[in-house]
C-alpha cells in the first residue's frame, strides 16, 4: 500500500476558496480507479505554521500511484486548479 500525503497552502485561503478547492478534491472520488481511499481535510487550528488543507490518499502500489499522477481528471482538472490558488504545495509518499 502506497499512502500519499498532499498539503495545500491557498494564496487567499478565505471560507469560499477553501471549500471550493475541498470539494475539486473530493471531486475526484469515484472517478480514479486507482484510488483506493480519498480523504480530504480542512485545517481548524489556523495557525502561522499551518496548511489549508489536506490530502490523504491510499493506492495498492507505485504503478497505481504513477497511473493517479497521469489520469486525465487528476492531471486535467484537479491540477490545474490546484496549481491556480495554491501559494505552497508539499507532499510525502510512503510504503505501508
């Protein structure tokens, strides 16, 4: 199992931005085969050090995770809007 972990920073992280950029990620539930769990978190501490938001994703294996990266609606929806209200992105993946 290959976890896939994604924290956004919004340039302008007010109420709207943050649960329209939730609901784009929660948009690509039921339509990557390759994922196999989806969970979408919203920072509530709102701290200087915090992010806005969190992506927790689970996939059966690299390859899986690699198809993910390249699925049309990740690479062709997903992305790009991620890419058009985020300040900072950072991530880690890791084997379970």
């Amino acid at each position: 199992m290959i976890t896939h972990i994604v924290f956004f920073k919004l340039a302008d992280p007010t109420a709207a931005n943050i649960e329209t950029t939730r609901e784009k990620l929660e948009s690509m539930r039921g339509k990557i085969d390759e994922l196999r769990q989806l969970e979408v978190g919203v920072d509530v501490i709102r701290s200087e050090r915090s992010y806005d938001l969190a992506l927790v994703t689970r996939f059966d294996s690299m390859e899986a995770l690699q198809a993910y990266q390249v699925h049309p609606y990740h690479a062709g929806e997903v992305i790009p809007h991620m890419k058009s209200v985020c300040s900072s992105v950072v991530a880690v993946d890791y084997a379970s």
